[in-house]
C-alpha cells in the first residue's frame, strides 16, 4: 500500500517561493503517476500539478503553469513542488497524491488512490 506524507507549507508573502515535499512509500513499481492537488473551505479539490514516476514528464494547470515546477527523485522516493511568484489565490491546503499502474498521468481526483493529510499554504498580500 503507497503512502504519501507532504511537508513544506507555510506563510509566505505575495511573489515569494516555497518548496512543498512530498515523501512516499510503498511503491513496488515504476508505473505511477504522482500528483499535487489543493483545496480551499467550501470549494473542490483541485489538481495542480502531476508527474510521471517512470518518464518524467509533466502536467499543469493554467493557473500555475509557468509559476510551479513538480519534479520527482526516484534514488529518495520524494516528489517536490517549487512554487515561485506566490499569489495570494495560491492559498490553500496542498495534498500529494499517488495513482498506479498507469502510463498517463490524471487532471482528475477521483483517479488517485493514496492520498496525504495535507501541508498549509497561505500567500500573504
């Protein structure tokens, strides 16, 4: 059974950057998709950013797409998430994310299995 465990959130103002990490154990093979979701009180999750374990390659959402970078380790089994030119909308409970077997990787919560308890962000203006 994958875990996941995020750390990294914090407090940051407007235009800042933070590294949000995620660990991740269980893994029995290369074909996973690993991925970062947010949420903020009262709306859906929503999917950021995704990385294929095996290939490396890459997804994001407009909204963040050219601001965040997800990238993933192997040799250590972590998956981080460097988030440059913060915004206060970034403001949000992030979650790490694991889907496997797969060759794609998923936009949509409902195809993930494990999931983290979350690491706070919040983006002061």
């Amino acid at each position: 059974q994958v875990h996941v465990v995020e750390s990294g959130g914090g407090l940051v103002q407007a235009g800042g950057s933070l590294r949000l990490s995620c660990a991740i154990s269980g893994l029995t093979h290369s074909s996973y998709a690993m991925g970062w979701f947010r949420q903020v009180p009262g709306k859906e999750r929503e999917f950021v950013a995704g990385i294929s374990w095996n290939y490396g390659n890459t997804v994001y959402s407009d909204s963040v797409q050219g601001r965040f970078t997800i990238s993933r380790e192997r040799a250590t089994n972590m998956v981080y998430l460097q988030m440059n030119r913060l915004e206060p909308e970034d403001t949000a409970l992030y979650y790490c994310t694991c889907e496997g077997p797969t060759i794609r990787v998923p936009r949509v919560e409902s195809e993930y299995d494990a999931w983290g308890r979350g690491t706070q962000v919040t983006v002061s203006s």
